[in-house]
C-alpha cells in the first residue's frame, strides 16, 4: 500500500519538482515526497 501512495503522490509532485531543482531532478521529487508523508 506505501508502494501505491508514493506513486499517486509522485503525480502531485511532478509540478512542485519544477519549482525546486527542474524536470531533471524526479529523485528530489520522491524524496520531498517522503519527507511531507514523515
């Protein structure tokens, strides 16, 4: 189940990754994630 909400979540994110490092960063983005569900 952690599995699905990360990826659900990953969809929200991409529009935050922009504004903090770029398209190119996707591991920020998981990572951002992570820290906002912690």
């Amino acid at each position: 189940q952690e599995g699905v909400q990360q990826e659900g979540a990953q969809q929200p994110a991409p529009a935050t990754a922009p504004s903090q490092g770029g398209v190119n960063s996707p591991v920020n983005v998981t990572t951002t994630v992570d820290a906002n569900t912690s």
